[in-house]
C-alpha cells in the first residue's frame, strides 16, 4: 500500500486504481504523519488518531483542544508537532498518543506585541517594527481566530509554522519559546503562507497569489523566488536537486537549479477533473524520479518515473466513538 501525507485530506491507499473508479465526494478533512511503525491523523474538531497496524484499526490520543488541527510533523520517532484553528501549536513526545498546548492565537498576538516593541525601542528610526506592533496589536484584539496552515520540523528543536496574513514564527528549542518571523519575509502583502516544506537541500513556503519563498542562509530569511505563475500555491514537494511547486487548477511547476528557473508540468493527462476544488498535498510514490501531482477530488496522483499517472483510492480513518 501507498501512504500519502496530506494537510487537507488522510490519503491511506490500498491498491493502484484506474482514474475512473476514484470516488469524487469530499473525504473528511485529516492529515497523515507516518513516524517509523506508527501513523498518526490529526483532523478536524480536535481529533488526532494514530495507528500501529499501518491502518488497519485506529486510537484516538488525548488532545487538549477542540480546534480544528490542519498539519502535523514527526521529525523523530516520538517528537511530533500539530498546528491548526485558534492559532493552537500541539505537542506530543510520546509518538502522538497524549498531546499538550504549547501556544495559542491569543498567546501569539501578545508575543508578536513584546517581540517588536523590544525591537522598536532598540531601533527607534526603523519603520516596519510599528507596523508589526500594530499587527500583533490587532491579533490580540481580534482573539484566537487565525489559523495556522502547516508546521515542519527539521529536528527535534528547530521548527517553524506558517498561517494566515503571513503569520510565521520559529523556534530553536522545540517549541518552549518562539520567535515571530514577520520580518524575515518577503512578504510586504501579508499573503496566507500554506505550506511549509524542505526538498532535502532548500525550505520553501508556498502561499496564496503566486507567492513562493526560499530560505536565504546567508540573509537568514525567507527570500521572495519568481514562478510563471500568479495563482495560489498549496504546496512544496522534492528531493535534493529538485522541487515541485503546486497550486490551482492542476499547476504544477518544476524547478532543477534551486528555484532560479520553473518549468510548467504537463498534467493534462488528468482530464478535466484536474480543475476541482480540492487542494490536497502530493507526495512520492516510492522508487519515483519526479515527486507528485496535485490531488483530485477523491484521488491521489503522483506521476511514475516515466511521467506517466498513477492513481489511489483515498480512505479515511473513522473517527472512535467516545
């Protein structure tokens, strides 16, 4: 079987199926880890489920929250992170079966508030820390009502996540404190930042409007990178020497030089369906050269080694009853 990670949609593949027989009604909202021998779903209302049988029956772990939970990372076989609704960071050192509350919309807002001020006093002639102080002002006064989209965890300490209105933060020390990145974007429209995610030899975010960002080392920031397209990104896939960017409507686009030059994929053997409205991530079938292609309603696709389209059937836990 075939397991496909995704923020908006557990993709949990038994067999390899002809794009016909895909099922085209939404599936509930989930989003697929696996972490060694276990599988850990984090979806909506607060529900994360994780699976020792790759599937085949499934736990719910204990969460301290009822906000809908968008993304999960696991970069070790216990240490895992999930982001969603109301601004709520989770974490779980035992592999996902108990969760606690690092952080939430309302703590985040106070914290972009004292980051910038401190800033602001330290640099009084620089004009963007009032800004960014006005900004964290607003989110206190807004409440815990923006999301975060995606988190993605390099190891045990050093992580990010991404939201709304260009909501970013960091942290070096697995999620005791974190550090509002606002200012290392090139992000001057506050764009929705959706996805998070490394290729192996570059991190990347993708947002809405054309918006796709790389990790400078050098200026330690997220430099804006330039793409043919002006459409909303949903996603970041590759592997060292190669990315796939990709987005509405079944854009694709690929780049072998770090993200100087993209080329658009051909995904027009998708048909038509290509343009529904799902918004799924990608993942690599095992012993593919290319990376993925974007989910259709009710299917996952991922281009073979030889570009041609291979296609699974999605199924989704059941949540446990109570």
């Amino acid at each position: 079987s075939i397991l496909a990670p995704t923020r908006r949609g557990l993709l949990l593949s038994a067999a390899l199926l002809p794009l016909a027989a895909c099922a085209t009604t939404p599936t509930p909202k989930y989003t697929l880890s696996p972490r060694g021998d276990r599988l850990v779903a984090v979806g909506q209302r607060g529900h994360i489920l994780y699976s020792d049988d790759v599937g085949k029956h499934w736990q719910q772990a204990a969460v301290p929250v009822s906000a809908d939970l968008n993304a999960v990372s696991f970069p070790s076989a216990t240490q895992g992170w999930a982001v969603g609704g109301d601004g709520v960071i989770l974490h779980s050192d035992d592999a996902g079966a108990t969760w606690r509350k690092q952080l939430d919309g309302r703590q985040i807002g106070a914290l972009l508030v004292e980051h910038y001020q401190a800033l602001a006093s330290a640099e009084p002639g620089n004009e963007q820390w009032p800004l960014l102080v006005a900004e964290g002002e607003r989110l206190v006064a807004q409440g815990a009502d923006k999301p975060l989209l995606d988190v993605w965890f390099a190891n045990d300490r050093l992580g990010y996540v991404v939201g709304v209105f260009n909501l970013i933060l960091r942290t070096e020390d697995g999620g005791q404190s974190w550090t509002p990145f606002q200012d290392r974007t090139d992000n001057p429209q506050g764009f929705h930042l959706n996805a998070i995610a490394s290729t192996g030899d570059a991190l990347y975010i993708a947002g809405e409007q054309g918006l796709l960002l790389k990790w400078d080392d050098a200026g330690q920031r997220f430099a804006a990178v330039q793409t043919p397209y002006q459409g909303s990104f949903f996603g970041v896939v590759g592997k060292p020497g190669e990315a796939l960017v990709y987005g509405l409507r079944g854009n694709v686009l690929r780049s072998t030089d770090g993200g100087r030059h993209w080329e658009t994929v051909d995904t027009s053997a998708l048909g038509p369906e290509k343009t529904g409205s799902s918004t799924g991530r990608v993942v690599p079938l095992p012993g593919t050269a290319m990376m993925g292609l974007p989910a259709l309603r009710g299917c996952q696709v991922a281009p073979a080694a030889s570009h041609s389209v291979w296609v699974t059937r999605l199924a989704t836990p059941q949540v446990p009853s109570a």
